[in-house]
C-alpha cells in the first residue's frame, strides 16, 4: 500500500487490522485474571452509588470504603440509606452495566458480578465510535483520516495509562471518548451544511464532556471559543458548528453549576477537599513565607504544617482542622495568584512536571495486591515518556509549535483542517491543565490531567499519518457522505 493510491478494499482491510489489533490489546489487559485496573481513591463511589453496587466486601466493611490499594474485580448490589450520587455522563456507563448486572440476576445468576462487564461496554462503545468516524472519512474520500482515526484505537486508547480505566467507575474514560466524540465531530463537519442531527451530535458531545468530571465543565466552552474565532476568521461568520457546540457547553456548564451549589454531605466534603488542596498543594508550597499567605488568605497560619499535605492527609475534615479555610474562595485564589505571580509561574511550572505519570501511581493495579502496579512485561507508551524528560516536553510541546507554524503558513485568513485540529488539540490541553490547578492545586494531577497527554499523543499520531507520502491515485468519494 503506498499513500492514498490503495483500493478502497485494502484500505478498509488496514482499518479492521487496526482495530483488531488495538481491541487485542485492550482485552489482554481488561480480561487478565487477576484484574488489571485503578484501585478505588473514592471517586469512583460517587458514580456505583447512584445505582446501589459496590465492591464484594465482608458486610462489617461499609459499601462507601475507598480502596486505594488495589481494584476489585466483584460487585454486588447493597442498600444503603443515603447514596452519595454525583451526577456525570459517567452513570451512562455505570447504569449500562447496572442494568446488565440486574437482567442477569433475573435470569437466574447469582448476586456478585463482573466488572469485566464495565470493560467490555466501555471498549464497544469506543470502538463503535472509531469505526464511524472512519467510514464517514472514507466515504469523503479522506484515506489518510480514516486511518489516522482507526490507527489511535491501538495506538492511543489501547495504551494501558487508558484501558487501566476500562474495567473501573472512574469518569476518565468516559471523559477521554467524549472528547474524542466531539472533536472528531468537529472535524468531520468541517465546512459541511447543518442537518439537524450534526447540529444535534456536537451539542449532546459537548454536553456529555462538560459532564463527565468537574474539571472539564469549562472546556467545551473553551472549544467553542477557539472554533467560533477560527471559523470568523476563515469565513468571515460564525458557523452553525461553533453555534450547536457553544448551546452544549453551555448546558454541560450550567448543569454541573447547579451540581456544585447542590446542599448536603457530599458536596459540601468535594467543595472543602478541594479547597483545602489548592491552598495545601498549589499556594503554600511555592510561596516564600508559607505562614504570611495563609494569614494574607485568612486562615490559621499555624496550618503553614500542612503545606504540600493533601486533603485526605489532614487529620480532621479540612475545615474543621484549618480556621478560615471555609471562607476561601476562587475569587480569593485568583487575587492571590495576581498578587504573588511567583507563586503562579511555579504553580504552572510544577503542574506541567506533574503530568507526569501518564499511568498513576497513587493506587493499586493488580487485584489482590497492596499498590502493587503492572508488570513491567505490559507495554505502554507512558512508560517511554516517564523515562525521557526530553520525549515528554517534545510530546507536550508538538501541538503548541505546530498551531504557531500554521498560523504562519498557510496563514490564518486561508485556513486549514490541520490549524482546526492543532488549535482544538492545544486548548484541551491548555484548558484541562488550568482547570486542574486551579480547582484542584496539585493533589492528583496526573489523574486529572489524563487529557492533556492523550491530546498530545493524538497529535503526533495523526500528524505523521497524515503527513505520510501520498500516491497519485485517492480513492474516490461517496458523493451522498
């Protein structure tokens, strides 16, 4: 095969292979017996709870008990009295298997499930999403997308710092195909008329990423941006697709606004957790007289001791231990910031070095250990990265270098799909990672950055697919695609 001179048939033949073999990969390692996944840090409790299963634990242990040593491979369904239910796009999946779960014990099986389950819909769904997308740029004739799209299945999603999320109740998956969904989306409908479902599909992927994690409700909106500047200049208007993706983000914003202003113990622990890890682990860490900010913040400056401590390692609820901590503020965490920008040029620095681990080490991988992590037999691209800063920084950098040089040529009034795809991949990453330190300081980056390096690694696939030689010869376009 040579370029875009294959035939349609060979072209499809490599689409399957990748696809083949990117759900080889990703089932080797969801399937394992024991099971290779992220142990429990609580987050994931938030989402079983809304539909009543947990971890298949002795009954003295109570349902809600994080598990941060290693996975579960058994759930079952308990009662509890008062469910702590986050809502997120995330109970799609968790209310998918919950059903499953349920249907089999009607019919006969027993009360402990699978949660290989979890894995094997999340992975359908992933896969069903690559094999359209790729089609659809098959029948427009664009050879090279479509196998740059199938070819981030093996590449890309297989990796284990992804599929590791496939058998959990983690949002990060659900988070990684939504994006995914919707800036593929956004690419495909490029230039092409308004129907009423691609006004539709990009507004409900819009919305469902706004959805998946707390981090991300502002990064749609950030897309919509970045699309509706593009597409002005381009055009000289603004496109029916920057108008369907901006309605999403917007409803994805408001609901998770609502969410956050919801009473009860819940979110009342998530608002003082995050709180307590943005003064603990993004402000008092990088400031000269750790003691001073506190005061200047008004809280206790006795609790300077618990600077670079996440919330979790205090030793009482975060208010009850830090005076004052109730009373801080986004709007006083932006003040401070503006008036110690030293503290914000370390804060960036050190959260760009924390992205690192693609695959987190805070939790377990294997079932059954205590944080022991996969085997270093399993290969995986975050491994390359965790061990060259240099690959890392090239990797981070790419989208950012790429977006300069072709705002430079061709230039921005002529446009390209290319400038689309590296402007939409660097404000992922520029948005995700602000989000995180913000909202979040540095208590588990790595995790809540899980974007950035896919949006990275995404990049550098696709470019070099994309740039490969071409033979003289496309394959011919679906005139009704």
């Amino acid at each position: 095969m040579k370029g875009l001179a294959a035939s349609r048939p060979a072209i499809v033949a490599l689409l399957a292979a990748l696809w083949l073999v990117g759900t080889l990969r990703a089932l080797s390692l969801c399937l394992h017996d024991p099971l290779y996944a992220y142990a429990n840090s609580y987050d994931e409790t938030r989402y079983t709870a809304c539909f009543g299963f947990y971890p298949n634990r002795p009954a003295e242990i109570p349902p809600d008990t994080h598990s941060p040593e290693a996975p579960f491979a058994k759930f079952r369904f308990i009662p509890t009295n008062d469910p702590m239910c986050y809502g997120s796009s995330e109970l799609l999946f968790a209310g998918a298997t919950a059903l499953v779960w349920k249907a089999a014990e009607l019919a006969g099986g027993g009360e402990v499930h699978d949660v290989r389950v979890a894995a094997l819909l999340r992975w359908t769904v992933l896969l069903a999403l690559s094999i359209m997308f790729s089609f659809a740029w098959l029948r427009r004739g664009e050879a090279r997308a479509s196998i740059a799209n199938a070819a981030l299945v093996p590449l890309l999603f297989a990796d284990p710092a992804n599929t590791l999320y496939l058998a959990t109740f983690y949002a990060e998956w659900t988070a990684l195909i939504t994006a995914y969904a919707l800036v593929a989306l956004l690419l495909l409908v490029r230039d092409r008329p308004r129907t009423r479902l691609r006004f539709f599909l990009i507004a409900f992927a819009a919305f469902l990423l706004a959805t998946s994690k707390l981090q991300h409700m502002l990064l749609p909106l950030a897309l919509a941006i970045v699309v509706t500047v593009l597409d002005r200049i381009r055009l000289g208007r603004t496109s029916w697709r920057a108008i369907a993706l901006s309605l999403g983000a917007l409803a994805g914003l408001y609901f998770q606004f609502v969410q956050t202003t919801r009473d009860g113990l819940l979110m009342a622990t998530i608002r003082q957790y995050n709180r307590a890890d943005v003064v603990f682990t993004a402000l008092t860490p990088f400031a000269d007289d750790p003691k001073a900010l506190l005061a200047e913040l008004g809280i206790d400056p006795g609790c300077a001791v618990y600077s670079g401590k996440r919330a979790w390692q205090l030793p009482d609820l975060p208010d009850r231990t830090c005076r004052g901590l109730v009373n801080f503020t986004r709007g006083t965490e932006i003040a401070a910031l503006i008036r110690h920008p030293s503290i914000a040029a370390r804060l960036l620095a050190h959260g760009v070095g924390d992205i690192d681990p693609w695959i987190s080490d805070l939790v377990g991988h294997v079932e059954g250990g205590a944080f022991e992590k996969l085997p270093s037999s399993v290969p995986s691209l975050g491994r390359a990265l965790h061990a060259s800063a240099p690959l890392r920084g090239f990797v981070l950098a790419l989208p950012f270098v790429v977006l300069i040089v072709l705002s430079i040529r061709p230039g921005w009034q002529r446009g390209s799909a290319a400038l689309d795809a590296v402007a939409i991949a660097a404000v992922v990453m520029s948005a995700t990672l602000a989000v995180t330190l913000l909202g979040d300081g540095l208590a588990d980056t790595a995790k809540q950055t899980h974007l950035v390096l896919n949006a990275a690694l995404a990049t550098l696939f696709a470019g070099i697919i994309m740039g490969a030689p071409s033979g003289r010869r496309s394959v011919v376009a679906d005139p009704s695609g």
